[in-house]
C-alpha cells in the first residue's frame, strides 16, 4: 500500500464481538441471545436452521457462531464455518461425537451456561468483548438505592402519620 491510498479491502472495526446462535430451540436461543445482550458488550443473533445464516457478503458478520448439537443431528456431513465455532451440548458424550463434524470448532459449551463460563468460551474462541463500563453501571445503582431509600423514607413517614 502506498502513502495516501486506501486499503482496497474494508476491514470492520470490531467494537463488539457478533455472535451468532444456531438453534432451533427458541428457548435456548433467545436464552443465550438476551443473555449476551444484557450489558451491550456483544451483538447476538440467532438462526434457527443453516439456511437462515447470513450470507457472506451481508453487513453483519459473525465472528463466533454458538451451534446448537441438535442442528448436526438433523444435518448429515460436516458443518464447514468461516468462523470460529462452539458446540452447544446437553452432555460431554455428544460433545464428543458433534465436535468432529465442526472443523471451526473451539470447544462445546453446556446449552445452558453461566455468564462467565460463556464469556470465557467465546474468549476462547476469539471473542473478546470490550471492557466493561463499570462506572456508569455503579452511578446507576447508586441512584436506584437512593430512589428507593427516599421513597422508603417516604412511606414511613406517610404511615406514621395516618
């Protein structure tokens, strides 16, 4: 690249990892979706069947795609991905059997996992979500808890005096 020329390919600025659940258990997948959307850390989507994922031209790209192991079991072959990939799995025995049939794939996570066991997976799988912003989620609470004690305060006062 010469001085004063652009780069011919666009390359995306990643503030927040996509991810991109393929289940086709809503539950599970609005589950894991509102899951990683509850501190705006991460852009999750969901797909339920193989036809539903982005094309690879589209404006949205994932970076990571969560696979439900139910999605092989109704699929024959393999699961090629241009991403980095997790199974997700009830048990570590289909685990065992799914993984090979996702050559993308990093590791398997239970379908039902804690924040931080998820977190640290897509770590894993190259993920990284920005820091947290704790400062605002702290003046936050805090204003909450002094809402709350004032209209405590409030309450009291009003039934001492009827």
């Amino acid at each position: 690249m010469k001085d004063g020329q652009a780069s011919a390919v666009p390359r995306r600025q990643i503030s927040k990892p996509h991810v991109l659940i393929l289940s086709p258990h809503s539950a599970i997948a609005e589950g894991l979706v509102r899951l990683l959307s509850l501190d705006g850390r991460y852009d999750a989507r969901r797909a339920s069947t193989l036809a539903e994922l982005p094309e690879p031209d589209s404006r949205w790209q994932a970076d990571v795609v969560l696979v439900d192991g139910s999605v092989l079991r109704n699929a024959p072959g393999v699961l090629s991905l241009p991403v980095p990939a997790l199974l997700l799995s009830g048990t570590r025995e289909d685990a065992d059997e799914y993984l090979p049939r996702v050559p993308s794939a990093k590791g398997w996570l239970r379908k039902d996992p804690t924040y931080p066991e998820l977190e640290r997976a897509l770590a894993a799988a190259g993920a990284i979500a920005p820091p947290l912003t704790r400062p605002r989620a702290r003046m936050i609470a805090i204003a909450l808890f002094a809402v709350i004690l004032i209209l405590a305060a409030i309450a009291v006062i009003w039934l001492a005096f009827n």
